[in-house]
C-alpha cells in the first residue's frame, strides 16, 4: 500500500501542476496561444483539454481506495 500512496502523492502534484499550467496558459493572449500549440507536439493536446482528465483519474483514485484529500 506504501507503493500505492507514493502513486497517489505524485498524481496529485501532477494534478495540481496541470492546473497551474493551464491557469497560465489562459493568461495568454490569443495569439500566443497559437504559437504555443503549434509547437508542440501532435499528440500534445493544450493545456485546457489534459487537466480535465488528470483531475478525473485523480477522483476515482481517491473514491477507488477510499481515500480522502489530506491537504
């Protein structure tokens, strides 16, 4: 279970990093967007699109082991 606590930590953090990221990615103007996206790779979706999932896994992780957020 040590193992699966570790995972759940780090899930979180990446979690909470998406969310960052995606905050500071809205912040920029329109056009940047663009050129950020274009950019990056064609499997690389933007920043909005990938922290919705990331935080979904995150909930079923905590509903899946019972787990409550121990922030």
């Amino acid at each position: 279970m040590t193992e699966l606590k570790n995972f759940m930590y780090e899930l979180h953090r990446y979690a909470d990093q998406t969310h960052t990221l995606k905050d500071a990615y809205e912040k920029l103007p329109e056009a940047e967007k663009q050129k950020v996206m274009k950019t990056a790779p064609a499997s690389v979706r933007s920043p909005e699109e990938f922290f919705h999932p990331v935080f979904s896994w995150l909930e079923s992780m905590h509903s899946e082991f019972e787990v409550e957020n121990e922030e």
